[in-house]
C-alpha cells in the first residue's frame, strides 16, 4: 500500500507542476509588448556588461542606486525595482514611460491617489506622484481595471505606467516620504 500511495503522490506531484508551467506560459503569451522582459542579451552586449566597472546588483539592481528601503526607476531600462531595507529586490518589473522623464536623482513620494485621470485622459490608479518637470507631474499609475496599459505616451505626459499588479504593488509599497531614485 506505501508503494502505491508513492505513485500517486509523484503522479499528483507531476501533474500539479505540468498545470503550473502550462498556465505560466500561457500567462507569459499574454503580456501586453511594453511591458516585456527583454530576452538574454546579444553577444556584443554581454560582452559589453561583463567589461563594465560595476555590475549591476540582485535581480539586475542598478549600481549606484542608494541602499535601504527605496523604489528604483532605470529610465534606460524602463524598469522599476522596489527594494527593502536590507538591499532585498522585492519586486522588478518592466514599466511604459511618460513623455516627460525626471533627472535622475533622489525623490520623495509627495501625493497619491488610489483613482485618477491621466494627462492623456486615460483612467487610472494606483497613483504614486514623485517629481515635477517644468510643470508636467511625474508619477508612477496602473490603467484602471479593464484598461491596457498604452504603448506609447502622449506628448507632456509623464505618467510612468505600469500593469495593474505592478501598479498595486507600488502603492502598497511606496508610501507619502518614501524614497524613490531615479537613475540612467
């Protein structure tokens, strides 16, 4: 009888783990084009990361990016780490940017809103405002429930969009006074 409650359990096993790959693809298959991981790096560029006085930190953490609890935007990468106070990469995840872009540098979180409208006219939420540029507001925001998130900002805009998960995972995590660096 232990043999056989063995099987079944190692068939269970392989059966759960085939569901959870199938249904990781298929989630994989669906994510909308900006917000993509970019594939592994082409020869040259490899060759290039590995000649680069700094290397990049956990999960691809920028060098130079500060230390303690922070939300890292690359605006090279287009990509947003939040970051907990031991170094720790909570989260990475890929982001649209506005039209405007802040210098980079240190900022603090000085307003939110849980529901919106963009300067595109866009709903949205999750609205985590940081910077301003020449009076356009630069922020983090998700497109409300049922919404895509755009493939390319209108002009004077400079919401940085992200998927609605990503978009609630910010909110939670970057609070009023809350730091966020913004680097090449």
């Amino acid at each position: 009888m232990a043999v056989r409650s063995g099987v079944l359990v190692a068939m269970l096993t392989g059966a759960a783990l085939t569901t959870v790959v199938v249904l990781g693809l298929q989630a994989n298959a669906n994510v909308p084009p900006a917000l993509r991981s970019p594939g592994p790096p082409a020869a040259a560029e490899a060759t290039e990361a590995v000649a680069a006085p700094e290397r990049p930190g956990p999960r691809g953490l920028p060098a130079r990016s500060g230390s303690g609890e922070r939300v890292v935007y690359s605006l090279e990468q287009d990509r947003v780490w939040l970051v907990d106070a031991r170094g720790g990469v909570r989260r990475v995840f890929r982001v649209v940017p506005g039209a405007v872009d802040p210098a980079p540098g240190r900022y603090t979180v000085t307003s939110r809103s849980r529901h919106g409208v963009g300067a595109d006219g866009a709903p949205i939420e999750h609205v985590v405002r940081f910077a301003e540029v020449e009076g356009v507001v630069i922020g983090f925001s998700a497109p409300r429930a049922g919404t895509a998130v755009a493939g390319s900002p209108a002009p004077g805009t400079g919401g940085i969009r992200e998927a609605g998960p990503d978009g609630l995972a910010v909110w939670d995590f970057a609070v009023l006074g809350a730091r966020v660096v913004v680097v090449r």
